[in-house]
C-alpha cells in the first residue's frame, strides 16, 4: 500500500518529464527509417488490411455483426490493440533496455515504463483519428457517444502501467518473461473480442473471456466509436470488476518495483 | 570544514553463479545460498574534504570503476554508508548515451533527465556543443561516432552541468592530447572554485600532476590513502615488482587475492 502511493505521487510529480521524455523515446525508436514515425502508422494499417481480408472476406464472407458491418466492426475495436499491445511489449522490456543509460538520474525509476507506455499514446491518437473519419465517412458519424472515449483511453493507460510495473520487475530479474509475453500477447489478440464476436460461444465461455481486462477496453472502444451505449454505465459491474483489478494489480506491481529497484542494475 | 565524501565501510559482494539455474534458485529460495560470494570490494572507508582530488590507483580488478561507480550512485552497495555533500556526476566512456539519437538530442535528453527546464537547457546547449568540438557531428547519430568522439560528448557533458563532485573514470585517456589538456584546464578551474574530484586512471603521470590524495586499492581493500607524495612512490615500487614477478608468481598473487575476495573479512 505504502509503496503504492510511493509510485504514484512519483507519477504525478513527475509528469511533465514523462510527457517530454516520450517524444524522445518516439524520436528513438522510429530515427533510423526514412519513413520515421509514419512506420508507427503503417504497420497497424498494413495488419488492419490483412485482419479485413482474412476474417472480413475469407472466414465470414461479410457477414454484418449486430447490424455492423464486419469492417466497421473490427475498425473501432482493433485500434486500440495496437497501443495495447506495444505498451505491454515495450512497457516489460523499459527497464532493463534503459537502466544502463538512466541510472543516477534525478528521477525515479518508476518513470521509465511510464514514458514508454506514454510514447505509445501519441501514434494511437493519430491511428484514432484516421478511424474516426474513416467512420464517419462508413456510416457512423460522430456522436454522443465519443464522450466516454476518454475514460478508456485512461483505463488502458493505467491497466498498462500498471502490468508493466510488474513485467518491468520481472523481465529485468529474467528476460524469459518478455518471451513469455509475446506469445501471451499474441494469444490475446484472438482471446479478445476483435477479430471475432463472442456472442455465439455459450453464456459462461463469455464470462470467462471478459475476465481479460483488455475485454473492456476493446469493448468501450468500440460502443464509443460505434454509437451503442454508455457501455461503463450499462455494464457497470464489469467497469467495477475492471478498476478492481487494476488497482490490486498497480498495488502488486509497485510492491515489486519499489522492493527490486535498488537493485535491478545489479542483475544485469 | 565538513566532509565533501564520507565512505564509511562499503562492501560490495557479487555471486557468481556457474549455471543460470543457480541463480534463479538464489532468487526464489532465500533461505537457502547457491553461487559463488565474490567480494569486490571490503571494508572500505575514507572521507575526503571540499576542494580535494583523489586518484584511484590499483592494478585490473583491484575494485577501482565499483568504488567509483558505487560514490556516482550507479550501483548500489551491498553493505557500508556513502555520506555525500552535494550532487555528484561520473564521466565515463560512453556512459549513458542513446545511441540511436544524435548528439544534440542526447544532450537534451541527459540535461532533461537531471532536472534542467527548457530554457536553462537552451543555453547550457550551445556551451556543450563548443566544448565537445564536434561540429556538424553534434546533429549525427551517436552510433556513427568514435570513442574519442562518445567520450568528448559524454564528458562536455558532464563537466558542464557543474556537478559538486565529479567522478572520471578513464574518461580522459581516448580524447588527444589537445582535448586532454582543454578538460585538465576545466577540471583546474573546477579545483580552483572547490569541488571535489575522484580521478580513476593507470596514467601515474596524469594522477602525480593532478592529484592531492591517493587511495589505493588491493583486490577490493584499502591497501593505503594519503598524500600524493606519500603513495604514489609505494604504488610504484609495487608495480616495478608486480613487473618483475614470474608467472607462477603472478598467478599465486592472484589467486591469494581471490581467496581473499570470496569470503567476508571481519
């Protein structure tokens, strides 16, 4: 508990070296291509394009979902499992990838998933962008509904502080974790309700596929995008599930980070 | 006069494991003890006042880069107290640079990383880059660069965020001659102006021109720390010895010396 109000007022007190230090991290990674940051817009427009063809044409053959296109279905859905799942990979990877450079800096360790995660978010509000007009332009203009947009765009960001807290930890104990993840990121991606509904699979197959919190998030997404309902409001037991889980998992994950972090330089 | 630098029985143990499942067994079973201790530095303690400059001198993996990275507070220790009186900053090859970014970005970064806002950044900027004489490099990818050229950028740095207490860590020995003087000269103003100094080199030249205070360091102890003139001439005859030794004898030196280091002295 201690240690989880440690990393938080850390994260408050310094935000606004998060928030410069991410542009950094952006300008790093995407430096040594032409295209530069246009990559971080490519690649997921490249996969939606394949997602489309495959389950769009070659499994479903159009079939509508709900009365939704599948195409307009899957748009609103998948654009945030990009942001998802480079926050989760490189969230795990930020602390041992960076320590060698960040060690004895002013600030707390904490900070480094943070601005990792947080460098993701500036690709995803362009990606989000695009899709809001391809939306508006495929029958679902914009709508009231955009309203709560922001309450999930917060969810994933503290749902993915707060997995890479731990990961963070861990991938810098044993770098087998960040294998680990990648196939769990990738079994994910078809756990959760993006390229397929899961409303034909029995009542309780669904129960136990809403307890991957990314359920949420990628559902949220898409009633706000798509106009459905105020999905936190209507399903607010699930919302309750949803920050519950969060908070016993930032707790756990502070616990771990502020109990390794005097040490992680020496495990390497 | 209080103490700049205040070392106070620092130990630093390493385990070395000879099989990865060792050390994940030492991580997941505390009670129990797998590997290997290996001390890599025992019992040290010295203080140093304001304005002194200390040489670090010790033959290979005598423990000189882990006390200095251990005063930085890069790497923690694993017992023992450092006391320091200011903000210290250590300068070593390459040190804590992003190789992707170019040299002006990495400037920026490291300056926004040690607290620095937009606008001290700005000026601090321009004082760097003239330092480091990298000119149009300074907007090239660091990973394109020399290790004079890393070195030169590393240590402008450093030495222009006027640190209390600064540490060098064999900084100065990739720079040219030229260079080597320009950064002796700043570091002679520093001394002028009262900071303390940590200087980790083999150069006995360089330690006897700049240095007040030597400690030496046998295979992670004190083996002696006093004055320049008191030290360095023993440190000498040791390593005109060390010379002379065959290598069987050598050999019994260092394995005497890992004997020491494997076991906690009391």
């Amino acid at each position: 508990m201690r240690a989880g109000i440690t990393v938080l007022m850390e994260q408050i007190k310094y935000f606004y070296l998060v928030r410069r230090l991410s542009v950094y991290e952006l300008k790093s990674t995407t430096m040594n291509t032409y295209l530069g940051m246009a990559w971080e817009l490519i690649n997921p427009m490249i996969q939606i394009s394949i997602f489309w063809f495959v389950f769009g044409y070659g499994i479903r053959q159009r079939e509508p979902i709900e009365d939704v296109p599948f195409f307009q279905w899957m748009l609103a859905g998948i654009v945030v499992w990009f942001l998802i799942n480079n926050g989760v990979l490189k969230g795990s990877k930020a602390i041992y990838s960076k320590i060698k450079m960040l060690s004895k800096m002013n600030f707390p360790m904490s900070v480094i998933p943070n601005y990792v995660i947080f460098s993701q978010l500036y690709p995803h509000l362009v990606l989000l962008l695009i899709v809001m007009v391809v939306l508006q332009f495929a029958g679902y203009p914009i709508s009231v509904y955009y309203l709560q947009l922001p309450i999930y765009m917060f969810a994933v960001m503290a749902l993915l502080f707060s997995i890479s807290l731990i990961t963070s930890t861990l991938s810098t104990i044993a770098q087998d974790v960040q294998m680990f993840l990648q196939s769990i990121m990738r079994m994910l991606l078809y756990l959760s309700p993006i390229l397929w509904p899961p409303t034909r699979l029995p009542e309780w197959l669904q129960m136990v596929m809403m307890i991957n919190p990314f359920y949420y998030i990628v559902e949220g997404y898409r009633q706000s995008l798509l106009g459905g309902e105020w999905f936190f409001i209507a399903n607010w037991e699930y919302s309750l599930y949803f920050w519950s889980l969060v908070i016993v998992l930032f707790l756990f994950g502070s616990y771990l980070h502020v109990k390794f972090r005097r040490h992680f330089v020496d495990f390497l | 006069m209080s103490k700049s630098v205040i070392v106070e029985n620092v130990y630093k143990k390493y385990k070395l494991y000879s099989k990865r499942s060792e050390r994940m067994l030492d991580l997941l079973l505390p009670g129990k003890d797998y590997g290997e201790d290996f001390y890599a530095l025992q019992n040290v303690s010295f203080d140093v006042e304001h304005g002194d400059i200390v040489g670090f001198v010790g033959v290979n993996g005598s423990g000189k880069s882990t006390l200095a990275n251990i005063v930085a507070g890069v790497i923690p220790q694993t017992e023992g107290e450092v006391k320091l009186d200011g903000q210290a900053s250590l300068i070593a090859v390459n040190a804590g640079l992003d190789k992707k970014l170019t040299g002006r970005e990495n400037i920026e970064l490291k300056l926004l990383m040690l607290g620095f806002n937009k606008t001290e950044i700005a000026s601090m900027e321009e004082d760097i880059i003239e330092f480091s004489e990298l000119g149009k490099f300074i907007d090239q990818p660091v990973k394109s660069y020399s290790s004079g050229m890393k070195s030169r950028l590393g240590f402008s740095i450093s030495i222009n965020i006027d640190p209390d207490i600064l540490l060098i860590d064999e900084a100065l020995s990739v720079g040219d001659k030229t260079f080597a003087q320009k950064s002796l000269d700043k570091m002679k103003e520093f001394k002028e102006s009262g900071k303390t100094m940590f200087f980790v080199s083999h150069s006995i030249g360089q330690m006897k021109e700049f240095c007040e205070k030597i400690l030496w360091l046998e295979f992670g102890e004190v083996k002696m720390y006093g004055d320049v003139n008191e030290v360095l001439p023993q440190y000498e005859e040791f390593l005109n010895h060390y010379k002379k030794m065959s290598k069987k004898e050598k050999k019994d030196f260092r394995k005497q010396a890992l004997a020491k280091q494997s076991a906690k002295l009391e």
